[in-house]
C-alpha cells in the first residue's frame, strides 16, 4: 500500500522534526525548508518566494505547514514576510497544485 505524500513547510525546526518522526510509518514526507533536511527529500526556498515554492506541492496528498518568521519577536518586516506573506503563498500554491488538505499549525512566537 502506498504511503500519502505530505509536504512539510519548516521541516528543519523542532516541531517539524518531530512532525516527520512522528508521522514516518504512516506518510511519506517531503520537506520545504530553508535549510536542508535530512533523511527526506527536500525543496530549499524561502516560503516568501512564490515562485520558488511551487515545485514543492507538485504529487503531495497534503500539507504540513510549520514554517513561519521567528529570528526576531519585534521585526514585523520579517513576520509580514514569511508567516503572513508566505503563509498566503503556501495556501496559493497548494490550491494550483490541487492539493486537497492544507494543515496550518501555530507558530510558536508572539510578536511583541
């Protein structure tokens, strides 16, 4: 039986490396990350690039999105880029894609 393909933004960060560990025997992870990850196979972009990104959806039953700004609680350029521009992007290029399950997951930074 073939696994389901998920894709996961932010793969590299703690939650995303116990999201794939976790979900190993089930699904079939692939990553979308800044940096590379090890293990799975990995597209390496900036979610703020939406251009970029889109390789990445291409074949995936669903996605995991995780990644979002969180190098500095009071850079709202940051922030506007990757966890609300790029979140955008994610949402977009999952639905040209025809991916039918998109899981947003909190980040875990406030901005102060």
């Amino acid at each position: 039986m073939t696994k389901p393909k998920v894709l996961i933004t932010g793969a590299s960060g703690l939650i995303g490396r116990l999201t794939i560990a976790g979900l190993s025997d089930k699904y079939e992870s692939s990553a979308l990350n800044r940096r590379p990850v090890a293990g799975i196979p990995c597209l390496q972009a900036d979610i703020s690039d939406a251009e970029a990104i889109k390789p990445a959806f291409q074949g995936m039953d669903m996605v995991l999105h995780l990644a979002a700004y969180t190098a500095d609680v009071h850079d709202w350029a940051g922030t506007m880029a990757v966890t609300v521009n790029g979140t955008l992007n994610v949402f977009q290029a999952a639905q040209e894609a025809g991916v039918k399950r998109v899981v947003f997951m909190s980040s875990g930074s406030t901005m102060c």
